[in-house]
C-alpha cells in the first residue's frame, strides 16, 4: 500500500481525511511544486483563489491547460531550491 495514496492508489484517500469544514469562507489555496495540477484540481471547489507554483515550465505549462474555470488563480515559475536544516542551498 502507497501511504500518501491509500490502497486505492489515489490522492481521494489522503484527501477525504482533511477537515474540509473548518475552512474559513473563500480561503486561499497554495500549491507549490504543483506540476501538471492534478492536485490543485481536485481542491479547487474548496478554496476562493488558488495560487500554483513550480520551477519547471513544462509541468505549467501542462498545468494552464487545466480547467480551473469558476475558480480565481495564478499560475507562476518559481525558482528551485532545495532547503536543509542549516538553510536555504544553491
């Protein structure tokens, strides 16, 4: 079994135990690192603006493709970096 997935191999697992009726009305979505937006998709309905990140132009590319119709967003490059626990690195 996938632990982030669940059995049935799907992001519907993890999502289902997110406590959706907390949020606040309209709330703010961020997706970083979001490739194609195949997650951001499927929270969409959930928030009032989705902002979506991600260092390579192809996966956004791919990604403004997506039907984010009715929902407020934005779709932007970000730089790559990767991070350890002394800091930010090269």
């Amino acid at each position: 079994m996938n632990f982030l997935l669940g059995s049935r191999g799907d992001v519907s697992f993890l999502l289902s135990n997110l406590p959706w009726e907390m949020l606040p009305p309209d709330p703010v979505g961020l997706d970083v690192g979001c490739g194609s937006g195949r997650w951001s998709l499927i929270v969409r309905s959930a928030v009032g603006h989705l902002h979506l990140m991600d260092p390579s132009p192809e996966a956004l590319a791919v990604c403004e493709e997506q039907p984010f119709a009715g929902v407020e967003h934005d779709i932007s490059p970000c730089e790559r970096r990767r991070y350890s626990a002394r800091g930010w690195l090269a």
